[in-house]
C-alpha cells in the first residue's frame, strides 16, 4: 500500500495518512534495532523530591501507559545507570497534564531517579492500540529499503530517526555513507510497507 503523509502536529506515537508523525531521537547517527517494543517516549528529567519521573510521550495526545503497566526502559547515554537492553519496570502512578509526572515501582527517592535517567521509554506492541488502515508505527520503517523516487534505483536502508527541534529526519545507510532526510511529502512521497520500501527524492545539495 501507498502512502505519503504531511506535517500536522508535534510528537504522535504513530503515522496517519495524511500525516507527518514526528520522532525523536537523541544522538544523531546512532543506529537503532527494529523489536517487539516500540519506543513511545524518554525521560530525561525527574519532577521533584518524592521519586517521580517527567515522562515526555511522542503521542502528547495518547494516554495508552496507565497505573499498574508494565513499560521498558533502556539508558540513552553512561549517566544511566541502567545496564539491561530493555529494563522492564511498573508504573505504580502516572499523571497526565502540562506534563506527565509517573512514579514506577520501587523508586522512591530522587536520587534514585536520578541515577535511571537520562532512558528511552518502549512499550510492547501487544499492548498499544490497534492500528486502522493507512497507520503505521514510526517504528516499523526501521530496516525499510530506500529506493530514488526518480531512478527507482535502490540507494540504502532506514537505520534511525531523529527530530531536529521541528522535523522528523530519517538517516539512510547507503553502505558507505549515511544521508539525512527530511520526512516530508517533498523528499518522501511513498511509504509502502507491504514491499517494506521508502521512495526519496534526494536533495540536490547532498546528490
């Protein structure tokens, strides 16, 4: 199936046909693994002095993590102390606002949260909603093979995604390089995951 999707809002957890469906990732270039558990969210900050943590979700809207879920997190940099692939770990509270404060289970001081951050936060897919047609997790074009929309020539792979501030950037391995591109209609005008392909138009300033 075809699709192309445009810029709407910051931050969903999934893409809508029409729309663009912002990612966000920390270190630019670092490769990502395609799993089980998409990545919803990060936590890069603790709220408080009771042991709480200020969740940031790519879906502001989406309230799929509730009391009593099970979420994995993994370390985004050393100054986490979390040394699993995948932590897996209960949240106990969970408050959504201004901001989504969430307390997991065993955390009870903010030293204690200071030492997990800052982490990446993954859910299962098995437990986030169902998708309709035409939407897809952000996640699943990891491992996409990316063809020139013009030449139809296969140029590399989806290997990771990141937000600048505004966009979403996919990051293209062409197997001695890798090209950033802005996924926007312009540069990204078909996404068919039933072939598991990303059609590009490649900016003239990086041909």
């Amino acid at each position: 199936r075809e699709t192309w999707c445009e810029k709407r809002s910051m931050h969903p957890l999934y893409f809508k046909n029409p729309e663009l469906v912002l990612g966000f990732f920390f270190a630019i270039g670092l490769q990502m693994e395609k799993s089980q558990n998409i990545h919803i969210g990060h936590c890069v900050s603790p709220h408080g002095i009771r042991g709480e943590f200020a969740f940031v979700f790519y879906n502001e809207d989406s309230q799929v993590i509730k009391e009593n879920s099970e979420i994995y997190i993994s370390a985004i940099s050393p100054d986490s102390s979390i040394v699993e692939e995948y932590l897996k770990v209960i949240i106990t509270k969970i408050r959504y606002g201004n901001k989504i404060i969430a307390s997991i289970q065993g955390i009870e001081t903010r030293n204690q949260v200071e030492s997990l951050i800052p982490f990446n936060i993954y859910c299962s897919r098995d437990k986030l909603p169902q998708l309709v047609e035409n939407e897809f997790y952000l996640h699943d074009l990891l491992g996409c093979k990316v063809i020139n929309f013009i030449t139809k020539v296969e140029i590399g792979t989806i290997v990771s995604f990141y937000e600048n501030g505004e966009q979403l950037i996919l990051q293209i391995n062409t197997g001695h390089e890798k090209i950033d591109i802005l996924f926007i209609k312009q540069f990204v005008p078909v996404v068919n995951l039933e072939s598991h392909t990303v059609e590009v138009i490649i900016p003239e300033m990086i041909e």
